[in-house]
C-alpha cells in the first residue's frame, strides 16, 4: 500500500482481495457512535476501547476505498483519526494509549495498558501516532492530519533529548530501550520530511538519520549475538513482562522500511517529493506481521494486520536501497526474526509498573 510499491503490483486480484476483505472487516468494527474504530472484545473491563495502535491499521480503509471498496471506508479512517486527535491526544502532544467509551459515547476512561501509568507516554504508542497521521495525510491531503502528525512528533522529538532511541516509556523511572518505537519514527519522518518545507523538513531528515544511524550500530544490530533478530533491545509489554529487551518482528521491519525511506547521500539528497498524497497501488506484501499490538499483551508475537512496506517509497525524499555500511550487517543477520525473550538476562521478569490509581480501569493480570 506504501506508494513506494509502485510497479511491483502482481496484478493479481486473489491478493487484492484479500486486502479488500481484511479491510471490510475492520469496517467491522468502526461505532459510528463512538467515531471510531473500536480495538477488541478481550477485556471484560472495558466497553468501547480505542487504542493508539489503531492509527496503523487505517492504511486498510483508505486504501480500500481507493481500490474498489465503498468510500465510507475512508471516511472512517478520517472520522477515527479526528477522534484519536480529540480525546487521546494531549494538548501538548503527547498520547494516552487507551480511551474507554460508553456506548452512548462519552469517555469512561483514559490511560495506558502498555505503558508506565496512567499519566505517562508510551513511546512507542506515540511512535504509532506519529506514523498513523503521517501516512493518512499522504492518502486524504487533510492538512488536519499533517498538523497532527507534525504535532505529535515535535513532542517525541522534544523528549529524545541526546539519544535518538527512546527508552520504553518518557515518564519511566526503569531504563530499558524500545528499539522498535526508534525504527517506527524514524520511517515515518523520512515520509513526513517530504511533506514539509524547511526549517522543519531538514530537521525531520536529520532527527531520522540520527534515528537510523544509531540502530544502525553494533549497540543495537543483532549481528554476533544469538538473537535471530535485526535489532535488539526492543519492549513489547513491560508491565505485564512480556517481550523485554527482545528483538521484535515490528521493529525489523521498520528498521527495513526506513533503510528502504533513506534519501541518498548526493549533494541534492533529500530534496522531498511533491509531497502529494498517493491512494497508491496494493502494498507488495499482504498485511504484514509487526502490525502494533493493538493493546492485546504479547511476548513480542506481531499481530496480523498491519500494512506492510518494505519497499523504497516514491512518496518521501530520494528513496534508495540501504547504504553498504548497513547493507553487510543485513546481509548477516537480514532474515532472522523473532519473539524469543533471553533466558538469564536481568530484565526477563521487570517489575511490575502497573498504576493502579483510583482513576485507572482494573486490568487483567
């Protein structure tokens, strides 16, 4: 579905109707009282839940409405993405991860499953914002949904600070690095950096090239180790202690799509596309695993569904295939994937960081 796959089509239907099914049955689940795609029916603690992670699986909707399905379609991924902006997104950019509805609507609880607390910011749920608002910009042209992908990653960037790999949640007090949110930011600012003008758009190239440069380095490939990963020290659960410190699925492949993204390093790389925003044809890969955990706890398994893009993307700046100092270490270590967590390290079973304060909807577990 990136429009980076452009000429890779195989023409054949079987495979666009498999999107055309997967994205009538998101459709599904879209409460036109809510405004909303509601995520799952698992926790009995919850009524009509919306997570953050959602924003990556409208790709389905609005392509699908490109591509033969009903226009509705896409004005659901709209209506879903206004209503992401209005009750989860913070006034000063940051994300909660879960809004609870009633079925009249109203909101019967804000907070985080995957996070530190209540009042915190799971990186990598505003890693999925970041990327959600960027690529549905790309699709609609709404200028609403580039000013909140513009808004949501000027938060992200603001608490980096000096390390371009941000630690699992902003707020935490334990320290353990989230490779995954790393790789999702840093595809989804090479897209966005064509869609803006500088100062702004040099500043999204740099932060991702920083992004990508340090997941590029011995800290964080795999390469050596005995993990059957592309990068290590990914999070998928922390507080339900699942997936710590692991290489994840989702990560590799955002690792592989900003590789895919990187503008060239001539002397007139990173001149950004037309920026206009592409309906595009079928992504070359069916909905791909690394798809966010949609607030279900894992040990790092991905979740089916997530539109994949491995593919040089036309839509951002001089897409190009990986440099060939990075191009070796994939060469090594490229196919391994996994969702195995390392026996005997220190953060296999992490303290529980659950808030459990009056505000907070009881969890399982």
């Amino acid at each position: 579905m990136d429009p980076g796959t452009r000429g890779t089509d195989t023409g054949d239907a079987y495979y666009k109707n498999v999107l055309l099914t997967a994205a009538s049955s998101l459709a599904s689940r879209f409460d036109s009282t809510v405004g909303a795609v509601i995520c799952c029916d698992w926790n009995p603690d919850w009524h009509r839940p919306v997570v953050t992670d959602t924003m990556m699986n409208l790709e389905l909707l609005v392509w699908g409405a490109a591509n033969g399905g009903p226009q509705t379609w896409s004005d659901m991924a709209v209506s879903h993405a206004l209503k992401t902006l209005a009750d989860m997104v913070r006034p000063d950019g940051s994300t909660y991860h879960v809004v609870d509805y009633s079925s009249s609507g109203a909101i019967l609880f804000r907070g985080t499953f995957q996070g530190y607390s209540n009042s915190s910011t799971w990186t990598r749920g505003q890693a999925w914002a970041i990327y959600g608002y960027t690529m549905l910009y790309r699709y609609t042209a709404d200028p609403r949904m580039l000013a909140a992908a513009r808004k949501v990653t000027d938060y992200y960037l603001s608490r980096l600070g000096n390390d371009p790999v941000p630690n699992w949640d902003f707020d935490a007090p334990s320290q353990y690095k989230d490779s995954s949110a790393a790789a999702a930011v840093a595809s989804a600012l090479f897209e966005l950096s064509g869609f803006v003008s500088d100062p702004d758009r040099q500043r999204y190239l740099d932060a991702a090239t920083h992004m990508l440069d340090a997941l590029a380095s011995p800290a964080y490939l795999a390469e050596g180790s005995s993990s059957q990963a592309i990068l290590l020290h990914g999070v998928a659960n922390l507080p339900e202690g699942h997936g710590v410190d692991v290489g994840l699925a989702y990560g590799d492949h955002y690792f592989l799509e900003a590789l895919a993204r990187r503008p060239a390093s001539s002397p007139d790389a990173g001149v950004p596309d037309a920026g206009v925003p592409d309906a595009g044809v079928p992504d070359a890969g069916v909905p791909d695993a690394g798809v966010p955990d949609a607030g279900v706890p894992d040990a790092g398994v991905p979740d089916a569904g997530v539109p994949d893009a491995g593919v040089p993307d036309a839509g951002v700046p001089d897409a190009r295939a990986p440099d060939a100092k990075y191009a070796s270490s994939l060469v090594l270590s490229g196919p391994r994937l996994c969702n195995r967590r390392r026996r005997g390290d220190r953060c296999d079973r992490p303290t529980r960081l659950r808030d459990h304060s009056a505000a907070e909807t009881r969890l399982p577990g």
